[in-house]
C-alpha cells in the first residue's frame, strides 16, 4: 500500500478556533498515529461566520480592515478578505452590518442600515476587485440593502425630493430612486452571494416576519416593516424594471438579497457550495485514501465523531 493521504477538511470551532486552527490541530494528532502520511488541508466554513477566514487560509490570501459604518452609524472595524488570485474579494456582511454589532436592548431594525457594507464593498472596488463573495447572514437590517447601495452611490429620495433616512422605517417616503450616481465599476465586478434562506422579499414568509422579530422588531414594526419593502418593491418594479419582490432569497439579510440582485451583478448561491468550489475540495479529495472507511463500512460511520474528537485531543494536548 502505497502512502497514505489525509485530507482535512474541518469547519471553524465557534469563538475558539478557526477552520485553520482546526486543521493544524489534526494534522499534530493524527501524525502521532500516521508520522509518514500526506496531510492536506482545506479549512472550510458554510457561507456564514468564519467563511472569509476559511477562504483567506486555503487560497494563501489576506485579511484586510476598515473602519465603517456599523448597523446604527457607529464606527466599527470591519474586515474582509482578498484571496489568493488578487482580484477575488470575500466579506460577510455582519462584520459591518451584523446583529452582534448591537446590543439586545438598542435592537431596532426601523433604524439599523446595511450602509457599513457597501463600504466595505466600496473598499474592494478601490482595490481592483473583479468579483466579490459575500455572506449575507446575522444581519441587524431590514432595509432592503438601500444603505448599502446609498454607499455605493445610489439616492433614495421622498416626494419633496429630499434623501430619506436610513432604515427600513422610513421605505414608505420612497418616491424615487435616483441610480445615476451608482459606482459604475459595479457594472464589471462579478458578485456571488452565500445565501442560504430562500425567503421572498416580504409577505408572509419575507424578511421582516420571519425574521425581524430576532432583530427586536415589534409586532407593529414588523407590519410597518414588510408594508415598507413591499413599497420599495413596488417603486424598484416601477422605475427600475426589476421585479425582486418573490425570488427566492431575495428576504436574506432584511432583503439585503434583494438589494444585491437590484443594484449589482449579483448571483444567489448555497454557501457551502461556493466554499467547496473557491477552496477546490472536490479536486482535493481526489487525493484522499478512503481505504479504512470502506474496511470498516457505513455501519461504523457513527464512530466519526468520536474519531475526530481523539485526533483533536492528541493534537491539542501537547
């Protein structure tokens, strides 16, 4: 039998250990078993928190940080990745825009803006970024992505001309959306987006009953809410000809999806399957020595976690 393979493909411990982290600390375990074998390692993440990270680590990229908006117009250091090609950018938006960026008690989804993201989008675009992956999820808005896109040049303006404040609360002023300021590199930046909800924009199963009451919505802010998005849909149909009210996803984020399908080159993907192409885990697989799974058989797999568990401790222990 020739060299044995292993290829480690762990997800990031939550608030412990990055997938990274994890890797190394198989590796060390299972050498003290296996001290000739191959070790490949490809840290991985679902689209969520800890995918930037993960795809940073497998692609030999960097972690970059800026300053930014967070979801109340405080300043927060917000960070995203550049992959190893150079021209391939990764955020999650809750670095910017996430729900953990404010605490439970200032919850308030009428006032919390995406407006963080898109300077982080802005960021890598300054860059020479030609495609950007971004995580759409723990968000603390509800306002369609229009603070994004505001960030990124876009107005949104009330009857008497004027820009409307920033906010799911105050959609329901929108009459126009003036998009000739947009940032025209966005024409040329390919945007895929981990998002894995399938929630239409509003209505019963929309971003803002299904999820604005984790963002400290109140029965009568979630009415306000979706009747506001529902409004935003209806001017974005009307002026905009693009009619995102019921796409699957478009909900994600507070409707942040939406505001990516409207306002950029913007694709919806599963996020697991975006990080198992962008760190080639399938090419990588081909190189695994399966031999001992198929000996012992699908009857034994309930011993894997166990497994797992004995490598991580002979890895961390010393």
């Amino acid at each position: 039998m020739g060299e044995t393979t292993f290829v480690l493909a762990p997800d990031s411990f939550k608030e412990s250990m990055t997938a990274k982290e994890v890797c190394l600390a198989m590796e060390k375990g299972l050498r003290k078993i296996y001290p000739s074998a191959s070790y490949i390692h490809v840290p991985m993440a679902d689209g969520g928190e800890g995918t930037v990270q993960s795809l940073v680590d497998a692609s030999g990229g960097a972690i970059h940080q800026r300053e930014v908006s967070g979801p109340l117009g405080q300043t927060v250091t917000a960070q995203y990745g550049i992959l190893g090609d150079g021209l391939t950018a990764a955020i999650e938006m809750a670095s910017a825009s996430g729900i953990h960026l404010v605490t439970k008690e200032t919850r308030n989804p009428l006032h919390t803006t995406t407006y963080g993201t898109g300077e982080l989008i802005r960021a890598c675009l300054d860059q020479g970024i030609r495609k950007i992956i971004i995580g759409i999820g723990g968000s603390a808005t509800n306002d369609g992505g229009t603070g994004m896109a505001e960030a990124l040049g876009a107005t949104f303006l009330d009857a008497q001309g004027q820009p409307l404040a920033r906010g799911g609360g105050a959609l329901d002023q929108l009459a126009h959306i003036d998009v000739s300021g947009l940032d025209e590199r966005l024409q040329d930046v390919e945007f895929i987006v981990a998002c894995d909800v399938t929630n239409p924009l509003c209505g019963e199963h929309g971003a803002s009953r299904v999820f604005g009451p984790q963002k400290g919505a109140t029965p009568e802010m979630v009415q306000l809410l979706d009747a506001n998005l529902s409004h935003f849909a209806d001017v974005v149909k009307q002026q905009l000809n693009k009619d995102i009210r019921d796409v699957p996803g478009a909900g994600a984020a507070g409707g942040l999806g939406a505001g990516l399908l409207i306002f950029t080159q913007a694709v919806l993907r599963k996020g697991i399957e975006i990080v198992i192409e962008y760190t080639s885990l399938r090419e990588k697989l081909v190189h695994a020595d399966v031999e001992q799974l198929l000996r012992e058989g699908p009857e034994n797999v309930e011993r894997t976690t166990e497994n797992i568990a004995r490598v991580l401790k002979l890895g961390l222990i010393s």
